[in-house]
C-alpha cells in the first residue's frame, strides 16, 4: 500500500498530470483522452497512461460513450484538482 500511494503521490507533483486534472475540472462539457492531450500539449499515450494510474487511485472515471470514452473526476478527484489550483494561485 504505501508503495502504490508514492507512486501516485509522484504522479501528481509533475507538470502534466495536475494540467490535466485542472483540465478536467475546468471543462464545460465532456472530456476525451485526445481533447485532453492536445490542451495540455501532451502525446495521447502519456495522457492515456496517466488517466489509467488516476484511475486505479480512484481520482478519474471513463464512461463509455459509443466507441469513445468520456473523462470526468470523481469527488475525490475534484478536491485534489481544487488543491492544485490553489497552490497555483499561490505560486
């Protein structure tokens, strides 16, 4: 356990990962892996690979629309991103 909570305690303190969750808690509407990608100037892999690890913390949800996959945040998700970007303010 305390293995898997460093892994994604540094998954979050690099700069893609924290756009991408402000990301998705500033969209107006639905989410996809490759909007994502392209906003914050990421390869979709990277951001596919990084949406799998968030998921398995419990901080992102994929719902199956068609053959696509619609991204959203989980509560816990939510307050993560908001503590984000209040550290950003600060900075």
């Amino acid at each position: 356990m305390v293995d898997e909570q460093q892994g994604i305690f540094n998954v979050f303190f690099r700069e893609k990962p924290a756009l991408m969750l402000l990301g998705l808690r500033n969209a107006k509407s639905g989410v996809y892996a490759s909007s994502l990608a392209k906003s914050i100037d990421c390869t979709y892999s990277h951001v596919v690979k990084i949406l799998q690890e968030m998921q398995r913390a419990g901080l992102v949800n994929f719902e199956k629309q068609g053959r696509l996959k619609l991204l959203t945040l989980t509560k816990n998700g939510n307050d993560i991103a908001s503590h984000i970007e209040n550290i950003k303010t600060l900075l």
